[in-house]
C-alpha cells in the first residue's frame, strides 16, 4: 500500500491522525503537505508536534519566518513555502539540513517547491470537506514509507 485516505470529520478525529503519525512516523522524515489556504496544513502539524511533547499553542504557521524549530521528545522543523518566490529561495534557507537531520520535517505548501525536496517522502493532500472536517490523503513518495502507510491505515481504519 502506497497511500491512505483518511476521513476526519471534526477535530479529535484530526488529532488522532496526528497522534498516529507522530508514533509512526520515524526520524528523519520528510512530510509535504498540500492543499489550500485554511485547509488544515498547520493545525495538523500542531497535533503531531503535540503528540510528541510540544505545547500546541507554541505551533504556528511559519509564514512569515519561514521555518519553526520545536524542541518537544524529538526535534521537528516546520517550514513554509507560501511565501517562497522559487524553488532557488528556498534553496537558500539551507532545507538539506533538516532533511539530513534526525527530527521530523513538515513542508507546508510542499507543491511550490516539490522539486527541492528529499526523493522519499510523505506527502499529505488536504481537502476542506466541511466546516471542521477534512479529507487526508497520505502517500508515500518513493519504497521507504509503504509500511509507515500500511501501519497508519492499521491504526486508524474503522475509527
């Protein structure tokens, strides 16, 4: 299995994702996320950085400093490339560092800049479907995360 969809239909249901990846999801990873403005790129990334030891209210989006760096059980860095003018810009905020590093690296508005980031990766699309309630799409981008995919689907089918 390559990708999951997932279904959340208001916000424990999102923080269960986030929960699910930040246990799954291992060092080093790269997660794109897409989709649009107020879908819901940022309060997923609060819910795994809270599941790993980070106070929520500490995450915000990076917009206009472009990367976070939160410290909770394992580093995560929170990059945004909304801003970003070219795929030559954000290669010069220096992403190589954090994709080489151990944390876990979270690239809001990743679509911008796709052809920056890491070969094997997570991609997450999300889709406003409600007022609180999102569709996620997770895959896999390269053979590297297939089980990481198989286990989130485990974990989270039927709830």
């Amino acid at each position: 299995m390559d990708r999951f969809a997932y279904q959340s239909d208001d916000e424990p249901a999102t923080a269960a994702l986030g929960r699910a990846l930040a246990k799954l999801l291992p060092d080093g990873t790269t997660v794109a996320l897409c989709g649009t403005l107020g879908a819901g790129k940022t309060r997923l990334v609060q819910e795994v950085a809270e599941a790993a030891g980070v106070d929520r209210r500490d995450v915000l989006s990076p917009t206009f400093v472009l990367i976070h760096e939160y410290g909770g059980r394992r580093p995560i860095y929170h990059i945004d490339a909304y801003r970003i003018r070219d795929e030559d810009e954000f290669d010069s905020l220096g992403p190589e560092e954090y994709f080489d590093g151990n944390g876990l690296v979270f690239v809001e508005w990743a679509d911008r800049v796709a052809a920056c980031l890491p070969p094997q990766r997570i991609e997450i699309h999300i889709e406003a479907t409600g007022p609180n309630s999102r569709r996620f799409e997770v895959v896999s981008v390269g053979r590297r995360y297939e089980t990481v995919i198989e286990r989130l689907s485990e974990l989270l089918d039927g709830q």
